[in-house]
C-alpha cells in the first residue's frame, strides 16, 4: 500500500501540516494559513513533479479565481450581512420562543434551532456560536440552564452551520470538478437538509433530556410574547425562506420540468444556465431586504457608508475559498485524488467498513484544529473519491462528510466555539464541557455519518 503514495498525497499531508502548524502554534489567522500552505505546495509542485512552478502556479490561480463558488459565497457574505443589519434572525427567534418557551428549559430548544436557522446563513462554526450564543447563552442561564450546560448546547450546537445548506463547505465541495460532474446542486441541497433535519431532531432529544434531569421550569410567562402577537409583530421574517423555496421550485420538481421545457423551448439548453447555489442568496437577500427595508438606508449616501463596512467581511471568505480552490487545483495536477482513491480501493477489497471508519476517524480528528472549511479544501475530493470506490452515491458521499465535518465546533481542545460560548458565558474552565460534549454532541454524529454512508439512515436523492 505505501507504493500507492505519491507526489499527490505528500503534497497533501504537507498542506494540512503546514496549516496545522500556523493556525494551533502560530495563531494565525486561517485565510493566511492556507495562503502560505499553498504557495508551499506550489513550490514543491514545481520542484518535484513534471510541471514548473510558474505552470503549476498559473493553472491552479486560474482555478481559484474563476470559479464559480467564490463569487456565489461572496453573494451568501453579503446576504448574510443584510440579515445582520435588519435583525431578522432576532424576529424569527421570537416567533419560536413564542412556541417553544412555555417546554421546561425552552430557551435551549431557541437555541439549537436558532442555530439551524442561522447555520442556513452563515456555514460557520465560529460565527454561529457568536451571533446565537450572545443572545440565548444568557437567556438560558437566566432561566435556569447551568453556566456549563448553557456552553456545552451553544458550542455543541455550533456545527449546525455545515449540516444545514447553503454553507461554506457545501460550496467548496460543488466547485470541485469531480463532485461537480456527479452531483447537481440541487440535490445536495435537499439531500443535506434532510440529513440536517434529522440531526436538529436529535439534538433537540438532548435538549429535552438535560432539562428533564436538570429539572428546569418553562420560561416565565412574562417573557414570552403570545404567538398571536409574536407573528403579526415578526412574521414577516418568514418571508426570507421563499428566497430558498423560489430558487429550488424553479429548478427541481414538477415545477423545475415545466421551467426547463419552457426556457429551452426558446434557447436551447438556456436551462443550464441557471445555478441553485448562486441564485440562493441572492433571492434571499432579495426577499431581505424587502422585509426589513426600514432598518435599512434610505439614500445613496446610507447604502454607500453600509456597504463600505461590509467590505472588510469578503476578505477571510474570500481568501479562504480562493486559496481552498487553488490548492485543491494543484493537488488535482499532482495526482492526489487518484492515489488516494488508489489506497481507499486497497482498503475496500478488504472490507468497504474499513474505509468508512479511517475515514470518520481521519475527520474527527481533523475537526479539534481545523475549521471545516480548511477540512473540506483538503481533503474534500479526497474523501469523495474514497466513497465512490465502494459504490455510494454522490450525495451520500457528500452528506456524510458534511456532517463529519459539523464537529469542527466541538471536538476539544483546539475547537474555537467552545471558547467563544465560554466567553460569553463566563465559563472560567472549559475543560469542564469536554467530556459532556464529546458524549452528547460529537460521538453521537459521527455515529449518524456513519449510519448515512452504511446506508441505513437513507438521504433524499442517494
């Protein structure tokens, strides 16, 4: 098996090394780990293969910066930042707490649904744990949530952002040409909700069963809006989910075959040109920005200043997904994907369960110290292609994997929201949630991922 080791696969684990070591020694930011990781490899591409530095180099920044994802992702920042602005996730929290917080410890079933919620905007561990952490992490200690439990639910819930699409990582993986040519977006959109909707399932079981044990009380009444009054105040946020439902009626279903008939009947193959992934945020933020218009400027002027400082948060999405895609440019030139898909092979003639539990065990390993971003640009195709060798389908390949990848906020010690809900909850040890987020949180995904790729938990489309 070790003659199956290339060029590709040093390359690879040089990458993932190099990054390792800026981001947990160094403390460098992840856009300027996987920048440095790059050009490293660019380097050794032009060393030791048959390509030269500038070839390898050219190509793979070609790669990078015309693909279609990076400019789609840019679209989901912006998005994402219109909903910051107008507070129409705040709105949606409140119609939830309206249903939810008369349960004992209602405030933790807000939460981990807001996490879902949010996840469908920003595909970020770290993000996700900030923005519904500082609203419900105190909600929850102020209803009688422990400090540590009100932690362990914020960061153990903080993965949702990858499980839950459109994120990051799912576009990293349909700008790859492997799982581009086998997987239309659609697909994995819906494949990868439903799989999210099973996890949020579970992890609102965990809810119920720390407030049952901990003996917590519904939410006071009187912090809880009638759901009569909580809908004609906030309903309008609900509108923000036609921006998902518009895109994905006007390409999938019955609906989907009359549109494509429809326009190819005037233009031929017209229909192709339509992209679920990109035109997601931008309906959404479409349907944003008609919901919250009055939280918005009013003039050229407002609009000028507003997008002016949302300028400043393309920069880390931006380099990290041009550098993911570049890097993942030169591996392809190296032979990566086929050596590694060579070994996997290897282990598959032995049994397919093997390649199933290297692989769950390789992830979960990577979650502590890389983000699920870095995850996906290194060993995303990878992965993929190792699944395919023993016959699953696109999607489940791709559902797996995300869900793996979910962990990045809760496997300790090196897991970032762990520290930012410690933060926020003033948690002075976090060492303290270890063992219960290991036990309810990242064990039992791993467990669903592998289920999905065993094919007993069946996922739309596979």
């Amino acid at each position: 098996m070790f003659s199956m080791v290339g060029i590709g696969i040093f390359s690879l684990v040089l990458y993932i090394a190099i990054i390792l070591v800026l981001m947990t020694w160094l403390k460098r930011r992840a856009s300027e780990s996987m920048l440095w990781a790059y050009l490293i490899i660019v380097v050794v591409a032009g060393l030791f293969s048959k390509h030269t530095v500038v070839n390898v180099f050219t190509k793979s920044f070609k790669f990078g910066i015309t693909s279609e994802v990076v400019y789609a992702a840019m679209a989901f920042v912006f998005m994402s930042y219109l909903m910051e602005k107008t507070g129409v996730i705040g709105r949606l929290v409140n119609i939830l707490n309206s249903l939810i917080g008369r349960f004992p410890g209602g405030a933790g079933y807000v939460s981990t649904i807001g996490s879902a919620l949010f996840g469908m905007v920003s595909g970020s561990g770290s993000g996700n744990a900030a923005a519904i952490g500082s609203i419900t992490v105190p909600w929850m200690m102020q209803t009688g949530w422990s400090r540590e439990r009100a932690t362990t639910i914020c960061a153990g819930n903080a993965g949702m952002g990858m499980i839950f699409p459109p994120s990051t990582s799912m576009l990293l993986l349909l700008g790859m040409d492997s799982i581009a040519s086998e997987l239309p977006s659609g697909t994995l959109y819906v494949g990868l909700l439903g799989a999210g909707c099973l996890v949020l399932a579970y992890r609102l079981i965990v809810i119920y069963y720390f407030a049952k044990k901990d003996g917590l009380a519904p939410v006071p009444a009187d912090q809880i809006m009638p759901f009569g009054e909580a809908l004609r105040k906030n309903g309008s946020a609900l509108l923000i989910f036609l921006g998902v439902l518009v895109p994905l009626l006007v390409t999938m279903g019955p609906t989907g075959d009359w549109v494509k008939t429809t326009m190819n009947a005037d233009l031929k193959n017209a229909f192709k040109s339509i992209s679920i992934v990109f035109w997601i945020p931008i309906t959404m933020t479409l349907f944003t920005m008609f919901e919250g218009w009055k939280y918005l400027p009013h003039d050229f002027a407002g609009w000028k200043v507003m997008i002016m400082q949302s300028i400043g948060k393309y920069s880390e999405v931006g380099m990290l997904l041009f550098t993911a895609f570049a890097a993942s440019g030169v591996l392809n030139m190296l032979g990566m994907t086929n050596e590694v898909k060579a070994i996997f092979t290897h282990l598959g003639s032995y049994s397919p369960m093997l390649v199933i539990l290297v692989i769950a065990a390789l992830i979960t390993m990577m979650d502590g110290p890389f983000s699920g971003t870095a995850t996906t640009s290194a060993l995303g195709a990878a992965v993929y292609a190792a699944l395919r060798s023993i016959d699953l389908p696109p999607v489940v390949c791709c559902v797996a994997f995300l869900n793996l990848i979910s962990n990045e906020g809760a496997v300790p010690p090196n897991a970032a929201p762990i520290y930012i809900a410690s933060g926020i909850s003033g948690l002075k040890d976090p060492s303290n949630i270890f063992r219960p987020i290991l036990k309810f949180f990242v064990f039992p995904t791993v467990v669903i991922a592998i289920l999905i790729m065993m094919r007993i938990i069946p996922i739309i489309g596979g």
